[in-house]
C-alpha cells in the first residue's frame, strides 16, 4: 500500500469518529437539562470542567472532520489529476 491509500484509510476512519464526539457532547449536554430546558449544575466546579471537557471536544471533533475531509479531498484530487 502506498502512503496515499493509507492517508485516504487514516481520514475515512477520522470523520466518523469525530462525528460521535459530536454526538457524544450533544448527548451529555441534553441530560443536563431541567424541565425548562437550562442545564443545570451542582456546582461551578462542575460547571467550569463540563466547560473546558465539552469545549476541546467540540473544537477537537471539528479539526478532526477539517483533516479527515481534507485527506479525502486530497486523495481525489491526486487520483484524477494523474
């Protein structure tokens, strides 16, 4: 196999990773919510590493799906350009 396909198998496997810690965030935040639809907290503390826990997760899924979409459109790119 050539660096290429591994490349291509590397950022097809990244894209669905990155969309279940999407989905992954989106569920722990709907089980916070109360009645109103707020979430809640017990404490700041809490609050504040739920925060910084979901914050890299959502910025490290969305640079996941950036790489493995750009892996792939580079793959296509280099396959129909020869």
């Amino acid at each position: 196999m050539e660096d290429a396909e591994i490349v291509l198998m590397f950022s097809l496997l990244m894209i669905p990773a990155a969309i279940w810690l999407q989905l992954w965030v989106k569920n722990r935040r709907e089980k916070r919510r109360n009645e109103l639809g707020e979430e809640e907290f017990e404490n700041t503390a809490r609050a504040f590493g739920s925060i910084i826990l979901e914050g890299t997760a959502i910025v490290g899924g969305l640079i996941m799906i950036i790489m493995g979409s750009s892996g792939v459109l580079k793959y296509v790119l280099n396959f129909y350009n020869t």
